[in-house]
C-alpha cells in the first residue's frame, strides 16, 4: 500500500480523500492555491504545500507543479479527486513519467472517454444502444442541416470534449441550428480547447441514470448499482439518488449488465461511471463514460456499504475485485442534495461571501461533506458546490422526511444557498411520487415563479 498520497484538488472532495487516506494509515498532503490558506483541507492533512496562484489555471490545472510538488513531499501516488486535473490524460501520463500512481483510470481510458464521438463508437460496435447521432464529429453548417433533416428534430448539439453540462444546446428547427452551430463551436473551442461538435437526437422527457463501476488491473469489473441523477438544471446534477425509483429489478439487471459491457468494451480500469438515458418506453441509452469519481458517490457508498474511495486507493495498489453487484449487502435508500452558493431567487447568480453563522445538520441518517466552518471565506475563483448533504434510511420516503429535517437545520448565513430550493422540492408532490424527468427544476422554478405573480 502507497505510504503517502497527494490529494490535487481542493473543496469537499480534498476532504473525502484525506479522510480515506487517514482511515487507510497513508500520510495526505494538501496542495493549496494562495487563495486557499485559510481552506480546511489544509488543517485535516499531514502536511500541505502551495502549488500556485489562486487561479486555478496556474495552481490546480498546473500539471508541472503538481507533480514537482508530489516529488518534494515524496509521495508515491496522486488522487486527483473531480475536475480539474481528473480526467486529464496528459496529467496521468505525466505521473506515470515521473514514476507516481495516478490514482484513476489508465491514460488510455481518459483519452476515450474524453472523447464521446469515439467512445460512441466503441459502444455502438460493443452492442451497447447509443443515442441515433452524426456519424462522426460535424465540420459545418452544411453538413449539420443534412445530418439533422435526416435525424429529425429536436436535437441536440455536444461538444465531443465536453462536461460539466457545458456546450449542450438543443435546437428545435433548422432555423434555430442556423443561429446556433457557430456559437456552440466557438464555445467549445473556448471551454474544452476542442471544437468539436457532434449531434445527437433528443430524447424527449428522459431520465438520467448512471452506473457506479469498479475494476482491478486484471479485467474483473463489477457494477454498485444505479443513481439516479435526473433533477438537474442546465444539464448539472441538482439532486442524486440511489436506487432509482423509476426502474424495475429487470431494467436494473439489463442496465447493470450493459453497464459492465461497456467498461468491459474499453478495458477499464479502477472507479468509473456509465451514463445512460432512459426515455418513457424503458429504452436506455449510452450516453458517456465518466473516468473519475463523482460527485454524487456518497449515494452509493451508504446503499452498498462500500467506501469507492477507498476501493479505488486499494485498486491502484495492485488489489483484486473479487465481489460483484450480487455479493453487495445493497439496502436502503440514500439522496444528496448538492448546495451551491447561489441564489435561486435571481436565476442562480452565485453569492460568494464570509460565513458568518454555520449550524450543520446531524442525527440519524445524515451524511454531510462540506469544507465550509465558521468564519470561513469562499473565494471567489473556484466552483459554487459548498456542501453535499446526505441522507440515508431504509425507504425512499424515510430518506425524504430525514432530507427535509436536515436542511431545515442547516444554516450557513448570510450567503444565498439552494438550501430553499431543496425544502420545497421535497414536499412536491411528483418528487415524492419518484415521478419526473430531466425537465424537473426548470418546470418547478417555472410554476413557482407564476405562484408568486
Ligand atoms: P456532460 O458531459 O456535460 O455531462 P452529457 O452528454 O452527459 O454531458 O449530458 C448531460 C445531460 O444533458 C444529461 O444528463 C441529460 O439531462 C442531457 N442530455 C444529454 N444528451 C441528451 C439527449 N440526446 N436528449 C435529451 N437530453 C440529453
Ligand atoms: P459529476 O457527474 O461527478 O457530478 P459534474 O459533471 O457535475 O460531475 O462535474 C464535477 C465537477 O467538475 C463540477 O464541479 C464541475 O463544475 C466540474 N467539471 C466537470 N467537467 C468539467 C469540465 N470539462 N471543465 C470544467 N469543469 C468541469
Ligand atoms: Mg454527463
């Protein structure tokens, strides 16, 4: 086992790896920004070093001082959390260079799944259904409005380098893909450094549901079971999670088992997650590989007992995947709330500011990931996700009841967070009925301004 990890990345996910890495008797060392002095992940770790200026693009998007920083401090293996640096090809490859564990999946995998045209490809010839799409990447206009006429609208147009929900449009006549094709290149060429577009039909009222995947260097692979990410806002998951109350035992074995095709067409290795859309006949469909861990694993982890951390630690070490989804002790229900500091009263504008008065929630039930405390100043630079709120019983109406109390103790003042939001979804009324598609929150945020007028 590693005796020492550097955890290159920063937030709540710095947090979560220090916390395994302590559990797992490995020293931690944080990387910081100068903007990130005062951060908590620094005070839980065994020992910290600055990596740059509170950019990011010069601390933690920096490959080289990353890496030097992991060879001054003599770690053996880096964990590059999520975002950032995490499914950076060229960042792995570096480590490999310079003899350090990248704890992640090979630069082989990272170079496919950040590259959907191809990864499509790979599954459409593995037999797994893809979305009906442009043959390969779409060069010009010209070429877009026959690929469409012959796809039919609504479609939507992707970066092939995307993520994050950035780059996606939908385009509901020709018209609209006339206005649209050359903004959406050059955002893609701004956002991913790849301009890239390929076009995909859209699928009308889906959900989203995704697979948790683990595998070892030998090709075991096994699938943890689904989450459930279909309350999302401009294509950004909101709310999380597992199971799904939308699929039955034989959707979740078929889906489970496509699941393991897939990272079984690509050789995958270590923690990974399939995506897939579900439209309303029960058809899914491959939608991305997601080569890292993800944000919403913690639904995962208290439905399945397995700490993914952890497991993708020991998997870079060299330890064998000897369970499959059928060994878990899989019970209960789990759901995470993704707060933001945002406003959702002025469209989500982001609300950066001191924290002046924190109370976390607790008791029975409750997970909660945060870097925030009192007195604690979000800079500006980086990313609005302030806490991942978890909670956990033996039915989904437990989880929701245990969610609704936790957020009505949480305070973290006075920054506008989507704690609000999150109370009332919670008493709607088709959210408790489990029944919604991806057009949730925007139809919700809809109804409630009307209320309001
Ligand atoms: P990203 O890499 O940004 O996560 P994805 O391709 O995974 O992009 O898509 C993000 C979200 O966009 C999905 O979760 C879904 O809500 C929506 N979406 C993507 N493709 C389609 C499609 N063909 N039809 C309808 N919605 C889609
Ligand atoms: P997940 O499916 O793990 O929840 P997200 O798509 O929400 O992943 O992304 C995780 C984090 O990484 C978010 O904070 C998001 O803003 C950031 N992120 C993901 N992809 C990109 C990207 N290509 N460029 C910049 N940030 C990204
Ligand atoms: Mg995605």
């Amino acid at each position: 086992m590693f005796k020492k990890i550097l955890v290159a990345n920063r937030g709540e996910i710095a947090l979560r790896v220090i916390r395994a890495c302590r559990e797992l008797d490995i020293k931690s060392v944080a990387v910081y920004s100068e903007a990130d002095e005062k951060s908590l992940h620094l005070k839980l770790a065994d020992e910290r070093i600055c990596i740059g200026p509170a950019m990011s693009a010069g601390s933690y998007l920096n490959i080289e001082n990353i890496i030097n920083a992991a060879k001054k401090v003599g770690a053996a293996a880096v964990h590059p959390g999520y975002g950032y640096l995490a499914e950076k090809k060229e960042f792995a490859e570096a480590c490999e260079n310079r003899g350090i564990v990248f704890i992640g999946p090979t630069p082989e995998n990272l170079k496919l799944a950040g590259d959907k045209i191809s990864a499509k490809r790979i599954m459409a010839d593995a037999g797994v259904a893809v979305i009906e799409s442009s043959p390969g990447s779409v060069t010009n206009l010209d070429n877009a409005l026959g690929i469409c006429k012959k796809i039919g609208y609504p479609v939507m147009i992707k970066a092939s380098g995307g993520g994050g929900g950035r780059g996606i449009r939908i385009c509901t006549d020709e018209e609209m893909l006339r206005e649209e094709f050359a903004i959406a290149k050059a955002e893609a060429r701004a956002a991913f450094g790849n301009e890239e577009l390929y076009i995909e039909k859209y699928i009308a009222n889906p959900r989203h549901i995704e697979f948790q995947i683990l595998a070892d260097r030998s090709g075991n692979i096994a699938h943890l079971g689904e989450r459930e990410c279909t309350i999302q806002r401009r294509y950004q998951k909101l709310i999380e999670e597992s199971p799904s109350p939308g699929l039955t035992a034989a959707l979740r074995e078929a889906m489970g088992e496509t699941a393991i095709r897939a990272a079984t067409a690509v050789k995958y290795f270590n923690a990974g997650t399939v995506e897939f859309l579900l439209d309303l006949d029960d058809n899914f469909y491959f939608m991305e590989i997601n080569a890292r861990i993800q944000v919403e694993h913690p639904v995962t982890e208290l439905t399945t007992g397995i700490d993914l951390v952890k497991e993708q630690i020991r998997l870079s070490a060299g330890g064998m995947l000897d369970y499959s989804y059928d060994d878990l002790n899989r019970r209960g229900w789990a759901i995470e709330c993704r707060i933001n500091a945002e406003d959702p009263e002025r469209n989500f504008l982001p609300s950066p500011g001191t924290v002046e008065t924190y109370t976390p929630p607790g008791g029975f039930g409750v997970r909660l990931d945060t870097h925030l405390y009192q007195g604690y100043e979000l800079p500006i630079y980086y990313d609005s996700l302030i806490a991942k709120l978890i909670s956990f019983d033996l039915t989904r109406q437990g989880a929701i009841s245990i969610m609704k109390r936790a957020l009505s103790e949480f305070v973290i003042s006075p920054l506008k967070t989507t704690i609000p939001l999150y109370r009332r979804i919670m008493d709607d009324p088709s959210f408790r009925k489990g029944d919604f598609d991806t057009g949730f929150i925007h139809k919700f945020v809809q109804e409630e301004e009307e209320d309001d007028d």
